[in-house]
C-alpha cells in the first residue's frame, strides 16, 4: 500500500523480517495445539478422521489422506455410501463424515467435493422412497415432562438434581451442553423465576452470551426445584460462582471423584443427562412418544413444540431456544406435535 509520492520497494531491497518474526514461543505452540473445537465437536472429527486415515493406509497402493487429492476424497465418499447402502450408515450420516474430511483439509488444496455431494443426494432421495426416515428424538411436552418429574424422588439429592435438570432444560429449551457447561454463577435465582446466563452454544460462534429471565410456573416449580439444588450443592462445598450446576453424584448422594476426568473436569457428561431422562421416562411409562424415543433432545423439542400449539411467534422461540434470528429450524425440525385422528381434514366430512 503506497501513499502519494512513494515509490514500491526495490526487488534487491533488504527485508526487515528476521527468523524471530516467524517463529512463536514453546508456550504458544502448546496453546495453538489445543483445539478450538467444542468437546463433542473434536471427538466426533478425530474419529472420522482416523477411520479416513486408516482406509487411505489400506489401500493398494496406499492413498494420502492429507492433503488428499479429489480422486482420494470422491473414492471414499462412494466407499461410505456403499457401505450405507448396505446398510450400516444413513445419508445425512455419510453427508457430516465427508464434510469434516472436507474442512480438515488445508483451506488452499481442498478437494473438488461436488460429485459425492451429488451422489449422497440421490443415494437420499432412494433411500427416502424406499421407506428411510431421519430419527428424531420424541417431543417431552408439558404433560410428559410433568410425568417424569414425578419419578424423582426429590427426597434425595440424586432426585433433587433430576428435577431441576429436567425443569431447567425444558424451561430455558437448553442443548446438553449448553445444560452441562452452566456454573453456579450463570443461575440466579429470583423470588419470580430465574435469571439464567448462557455463557456459549452451538450457533453463538462469537461466545457473546445470552441471558434469559424463565418466569416461575406453579406446575414446574423452577424456583423451588432451584433452591432445593443449590441447597444440596451448599451442602456439598459444591457452590462456589466457578463451580458447575450440574454434578454427577454416586448412589448415596455425594460428589462423584472426578480425578480423571481430564476434559469435562467436574462437569456433569452430557451423555449422563441423557441416561437420566431416559430412565426417567422409562419409570414414567413414556420410553416412546408418537414412536419416537425420549432423549435429552427431547426437552429441546418438546418446550418448542409447546409453544408453537400456544402460538409463540418464531422470533420469540429463537431467541429462548439459542437459534439464529434468521433460523427456521424450531418450525422445520423441532415441531413435533401427537397428531389426533380428529385432526384430519377429510374427517370433516360426512360419510357417503
């Protein structure tokens, strides 16, 4: 960038650069090594990536997985949708193992993705006709969800925890790990609801935050399920600001030892909440709704669901449910509403 009057550098001109300049310190390249990837993220794409890796060293000859070329990336692409074919995988499955290939390659020679997107498309469109359905999770409306805090037995800290768990993530329509990350100081509880931080979630690519007032209500109890944990983890010398919410407990109600655990530290696993809800929707009598399987997902979609029967605008479910302001997906992928056979439309009219 040159301002009037200045004349470009010569080509023979001395650089000012020094090898200093292109080199960082040990304690740096520690910090760059980490991943900048959420937990999940990061273990869903090491292992997409080592079984990549693995198919690339057994073939004859072996291929290179990094960089790869197109031939490399389109010959696997066709080798998954084989093996979905078969059976073992679904599309949308094969479409996320490619594109985390994808984006792991150097941004400056990624392959030419387009003829396995192609093929993964119509491979969908037969396996849509041929009977395919995407599983989703069921939908724990209010009626279900007050079913299964019944099941806690909220005479114990194991069930004082489950009940607000459950309270919590279906008030506040929380993802597993938005639920799981949340530290004492993120809730604070108010004589009318709570006053609930979170500090990141999966669409919040800026880590800006969002912090959502959850009015009390007489059915779900927040504020007295709230207190009643946070008593429980006073107890424990589990309430300082920095500490978690939500902590995994053994039978007898004391902190778990969570000494090796070396990434989610004191966290509760994500993977725990889910048992949780299953098991108490089993207990419930509700494993299933509508033929679809109650998992923690399910408090995601069933408060979504709620509103939508109570005509919560759209902008208003995004905002609560941490989607994108531009987003359709709590009406494309989160309604899940228990059809009645009076519902039908033709039934409106008389018999002939």
């Amino acid at each position: 960038m040159l301002g009037p009057g200045e004349m470009p550098p010569r080509a023979d001109a001395q650089s000012p650069w020094t090898d200093a300049d292109f080199r960082v310190s040990e304690e740096d390249k520690d910090e760059l090594d980490e991943p900048d990837l959420a937990e999940n993220t990061r273990i869903n794409r090491d292992s997409t990536i080592r079984a990549f890796q693995e198919w690339c060293a057994r073939q004859n000859p072996p291929r290179v997985a990094y960089p790869c070329t197109t031939a490399t990336y389109t010959a696997y692409g066709l080798h998954l949708i084989r093996r979905g074919k078969a059976g073992e995988f679904k599309p949308d499955t094969v479409r996320q193992y490619m594109s985390r290939i994808w984006n792991w390659q150097p941004e400056d020679m990624q392959p030419d993705p387009s003829r396995v997107r192609g093929k993964i498309r119509l491979w969908r469109q037969e396996w849509a006709a041929a009977g395919g359905e995407v599983e989703r999770s069921a939908a724990l409306t209010l009626p279900y969800l007050l079913k299964c805090l019944v099941q806690c037995d909220e005479s114990t800290n194991i069930g004082r925890r489950d009940a607000f768990t459950l309270a919590l993530a279906y008030c506040n329509v929380h993802r597993r790990a938005e639920l799981t990350d949340l530290l004492v100081k993120h809730v604070k509880i108010l004589p009318t609801g709570l006053l609930v931080t979170t500090a990141t979630s999966k669409t919040d690519k800026q880590a800006k935050g969002s912090t959502e007032f959850i009015a009390d209500r007489d059915d779900i109890q927040l504020v007295a399920r709230a207190r009643a944990w946070y008593a429980v983890l006073k107890d424990l010398g589990a309430d300082r600001p920095d500490q978690p919410v939500f902590r995994a407990l053994t039978v007898t109600g004391r902190l778990a030892n969570r000494t090796l655990a070396t990434w989610r530290g004191d966290r509760m696993k994500g993977g725990a909440v889910n048992d949780r809800v299953q098991l108490l929707a089993t207990k419930a009598g509700i494993p299933y709704i509508a033929n679809k399987k109650v998992t923690a997902h399910s408090l995601r979609a069933g408060p979504n669901t709620d509103m939508i029967e109570a005509k919560v605008p759209l902008r208003e479910r995004n905002r609560r449910g941490r989607w994108p302001p531009e987003s359709n997906t709590a009406d494309t992928v989160y309604d899940r509403p228990v059809t009645d056979p009076k519902d039908d439309p033709l039934s409106k009219v008389p018999l002939g």
